[in-house]
C-alpha cells in the first residue's frame, strides 16, 4: 500500500526559509524525506513525490527547456493543475533561469472561449517563448497559443519525451526574478505580477517563522489551486522552503466532496490548512451529524484569508466541528495579496478570531468604526462585525489613508497602503499599471479598504465596489450578507453593485442565484430580499433572479462585482425566466459549485 511522505527528515536540521532563492531551497529539502502528496478526487493516495524526487525531475525537466533554445530570463506559461507535473515545470525553469508564469486550471472558467481568451490574454502580457498544458486541456491552450503567437506547445508527456543531455544549468540567484503570479482579478487584458527571488524567499520566511511559527511537528494539508497565491506560495512554496510535507487534494475535489479536506486533516494529523471563508462555509454545511467521525485536535492553524472574514461562518464552523475535536482558538485571519506575494498580515497564534462590533450608522454616515452599544448592550440590526486580520509582519508597515492621501487615524476607515521587502518587482511588462499602484517611496496602493484598531488590520471592503447612494457609502457586502440569510439562499448566491439611473443617479442592483421552479416562489423570494436589502441598508433596489452557477468570481473564489456587473449591464446575465448562457469566471465558491467554488 503506498505510503505518503514522511512529517519528519530525523537527519536534517530544520531550516525555515533560510535561502536566497527558490532552487536552492529545494536542494536542502531534497537531502530529506518530506515532499508532496496529491490525492484522488474520491480519497486514496494517487501520486507521491518526495522533494529529492521532485529535484531530479526538476532539473530533467529545466534541461529540455533549455534545449528548445530558450535564453534566460524567457517566459515558459505552464497550466497549474494540481499534481507533479506543474512542479516539474516550475521548479526546472528555476533551475533554467526560465520564469515560469502559472496560468488557471480550467475550472468554472466561463465555457471554453471565455477560458481560450483569458489565458491568451496572459500569455501574451508575459510574452511567453512556450506553453505546457496537461493532454485535458491542450486543444483550448493550442487555440490560445495561436491567439497569442506562442510558436511552441507541449503536454507534459511531449515535455519529457524531449532529450536533456548536454546542457549546464545557472539556476536565478538572489537577485533574480522567481516567477510571475495573475491575481485572482486578472482577466483577458491581465496583470501579471513580477515576483523576485529576494520577495519571495522574505515572505516565504516571514510566513514559516512569524505567521505561522513553523515547528518540527508541523504537516500541511491544501485544496487551493496552484495557480493562485494563497494556494502556490502559502502550500507550495513556503512548505517546501521549510521542508514540511503537504497533503494535497485537488480543487475539484474538494468542491464535489469537501469533507474529505476534513479526512486528509484527520487521517494524516496536519496541523495546518487554510481556506477562504466559503471553503468554511461548505464544509459546515455538509458535516451534519458525521462531526465525530474526524479527530481535528491536532489542527492548531485553521487560517482564513483570500477574501473578508465573515465571523458567523466561522462559529458554525467551529460550532458543528466541536464534536471531532476542533479548537475555535486555531482560527487565523490574515491579510494579503498575489502584489504583496502573498501574506502581509496574521493574527496572533492561539487566541482564535477577535470581532470588532461597530455602530452600523456610524460606519455608513461617517467613514468611521464606532464601537457598537454601551456595556456590552447592542442591537444586532444596528451592528456591523468585522474580523481583525493581525499585525504586519515584521519588516513591513501598513497606513490607513484618506482621499487625499492623509494618514488616518485608528478606527477611521480609508486606503489600506503597505510598504516591505516583499512587494512584487512592478507589474511584469506594464510599467503604467505599475506607476498607478506602487509610489517613489515604495508604498503599494492595495485597493483595499479598512481601519486600524489595537495595531491589527481590519477589511472592509475593497474601494472600487463601494456604492454611493443618496450621498451614503453603502458596503455591498452587508447587502448580500443579509440575503444570504434567506433560505435557501446560500453562501456566494448574491452581487450587490450600482448602475446609473435615469436621472444621473445611482440605483442599487441586487443578483440572486434562484433555484426555485415554480414562480409563485420566485416572486415570494424576490420581496423577501427586497424587504432584506430595505431593513438593513434602508435602501429600494431593483431584485434580479438570475441562474444558478451565473454569477462571476475570481481563480481565488472571490465574488467579482465589477464582473457581474458588466454581464447584466451588457444583457449576459438576465432573470432567470429569460434565455441565458452560462458564465462565469474563475473559481466559483464551492457553495456556487455544488448548486449547480
């Protein structure tokens, strides 16, 4: 019976991130017995591959990309689907002085053309010299080649059947490039973000030894896909830099039967696994009565990130999971994002997550976080919750802004900048984009908004979904929060956003995924979330039940606004009783995915 990697190499001395590059990590891992595991969409362990396998294959693999004539520093785009041979691709070109460009497994991508045109849209803005693609996905990555005038295409076999002798490798040193990350917004006309050896050996190490404080004991656990930041550099990178071994199943795999992320925690004693709030969210909508069947004592890092932090989803969570074991206080919020490399911030180990209730009227009137009630004594209607996400890490510093530019001060919300040592090289190709995020004085502009309290950061939203109604700032995530609620609604079924009215002003939009049939239904649905949206935004809204599966998100499952937006302005996303065509970018939540992440 095959057996997964060991959690321990007994003969090699624990080295957390200590190495000036990517390559010369995994030469350390590989004097061990750790490594990687990939398991099958229905449980049992399918591929082992021990970091000293992983660097043979590696530089086989950097060899015969050097032999198709490529120079150092070319761009090799390889599709991140969850098993060895991505690895082999991304860890040769360390080895080649090739820069590997990570590009997303086809998953709720829109439909083939939507797919076709967006992973053409990357392989152009990274001016790829070759793509490799898995054999399920190579006739719509040989269409986008074309779109692209990327004169070379192979599957992962045609790429190791090529021959490897002959060739010395210079693998990228300290002062090098790594790789080049697409955020999880990138779409046909992509970003893609220039990460270099020295930002990503700092983040990898400032993860191991502060976020997470790394110890001998630890083994990781990880459904997110490879193609996104939290899934590549959190369960990839940073785990082999720190010479732990990884549990993987495969994004799919999670989305058809997510609690077997909850087997391989229990099965193989990890102690750390990560999720976006919906990942939470299906697994304590699925557990029921079968809590007990899993033993999650040991799991002391359940960290959450990749979006807002919803504190109701993680009490239920820790809630109906309290049966196998499961310690509320393993819950981490943190912060960060694919410009940043990837973590900017982690709450404090052990004490679990911390709420901050705040005076909703205060929030929407004054741009500031009052503390909501006296004594202790709230109103939930008058109450907004928000999940404090930790300090910066060490080295690194965050700013609340105004409009103008002007520091805040603890409690008022504004422009969440950040400045430190692992902040992306600019936008790879683009330096206008990159001029528009990234000041002389090293400051990034995240997008995002959010106040200080106690040193720690808190998200509110991000400032480009902002509505403004009435002379109000109106947060659309209380909007859909609130919908939600309504059976049978579920997590990821609703975008709340603004369009212009006839008189120049703005009118509030509000998508609902609707699985009911019968129309009686529908319409008993569409005034409860109206009635909704008027008790806890005070506002009239214009409520459209659209498809399931319809509504757009990113690669990292994040809800896209803007997105959703342009498709029902544009008459692509409609009521449900009118003709539609499925879309869809991007990682859907798993809620999205099993209605139909």
């Amino acid at each position: 019976m095959r057996q997964p990697t060991a959690r321990i190499s007994p003969q090699l001395e624990l080295r957390l991130g200590t190495f000036n590059s990517l390559s010369e990590g995994l030469d350390y891992a590989a004097r061990g017995i750790t490594g990687f595991n990939f398991y099958s969409p229905r449980g049992p362990l399918e591929r082992v591959l021990p970091f000293s396998e992983l660097k043979d294959q590696a530089l086989a693999t950097g060899r015969r990309l050097t032999r198709l004539g490529l120079q150092r520093g070319d761009r090799v785009a390889v599709v991140a689907e969850t098993g060895p041979e991505f690895l082999f691709v991304f860890f040769g070109c360390q080895y080649a002085g090739l820069i590997p460009c990570p590009m997303p497994y086809a998953m709720n991508m829109g439909g083939r053309d939507a797919y076709v045109e967006r992973i053409a849209g990357m392989m152009t803005s990274a001016g790829a010299s070759v793509v490799v693609a898995p054999d399920s996905l190579l006739d719509q990555v040989r269409d986008a080649a074309a779109l692209a005038g990327v004169g070379i295409v192979l599957s992962h076999e045609e790429l190791s059947q090529l021959p490897e002798g002959g060739v010395d490798l210079v693998p990228f040193g300290a002062d090098e490039a790594a790789y080049i990350q697409y955020s999880s917004g990138s779409t046909s006309k992509p970003k893609g973000v220039l990460i270099s050896q020295r930002a990503i050996t700092h983040n990898v190490r400032s993860i191991l030894q502060h976020g997470l404080r790394v110890g001998p004991d630890d083994r990781a656990a990880s459904w997110l896909p490879l193609y996104h930041d939290m899934g590549l550099v959190g369960f990839c990178l940073a785990p082999l830099m720190g010479q732990l071994s990884v549990d993987y199943l495969a994004t799919t795999a999670f989305a058809r039967r997510p609690m077997l992320w909850l087997r391989l925690i229990s099965d193989n004693r990890c102690t750390v696994a990560y999720s976006p709030t919906f990942g939470y969210d299906l697994v304590a909508r699925r557990v029921n009565g079968s809590a007990s069947e899993y033993d999650l004592s040991h799991w002391r890092i359940a960290g959450i990130g990749g979006d807002m932090v919803r504190a109701d989803v993680l009490e239920r969570f820790a809630e109906k999971l309290a049966p196998a074991g499961f310690d509320r206080r393993a819950f981490v919020p943190s912060y960060g994002m694919a410009e940043a490399t990837l973590a900017v911030t982690f709450a404090p180990l052990n004490e679990g997550f911390r709420v901050d209730n705040v005076d909703r009227t205060f929030f929407k009137l004054s741009g500031r976080a009052v503390p909501a009630g006296k004594n202790g004594r709230k109103a939930p209607e008058r109450t907004r919750s928000f999940v404090l996400c930790g300090p910066a890490l060490p080295g690194h510093e965050i700013q609340i802004r105004d409009d103008q530019g002007r520091a805040l001060a603890e409690r008022e919300i504004g422009h969440i900048v950040i400045r430190g040592p692992n902040l992306m090289t600019g936008y790879f190709n683009n330096a206008d984009a990159t001029e528009a995020v990234l000041d002389d004085d090293g400051w990034l502009a995240t997008g995002d908004l959010g106040y200080m309290l106690d040193g720690q950061l808190v998200i509110t939203g991000r400032s480009k979904d902002l509505i403004l109604h009435n002379g109000r700032n109106i947060w659309p995530q209380d909007i859909e929060w609130a919908v939600e609620r309504i059976e049978p609604l579920r997590s990821g079924d609703v975008a709340a956003f603004a369009v212009e009215g006839a008189h120049d002003d703005d009118e509030v939009v509000v998508l609902v995924q609707c699985r009911l049939t019968e129309e009686a239904d529908r319409e008993m649905l569409r005034r409860r979330v109206a009635a909704a949206v008027h008790q806890h935004a005070g506002i009239e809204c214009d409520v459209v039940l659209v498809p399931p599966r319809s509504l757009p998100f990113t690669s990292s499952g994040k809800l896209s606004r803007a997105a959703a937006k342009l498709r029902y302005l544009s008459g692509e996303i409609g009521e449900i009783s009118k003709r539609y065509v499925t879309g869809g970018i991007g990682m859907a939540p798993m809620g999205a995915v099993q209605s139909a992440k």
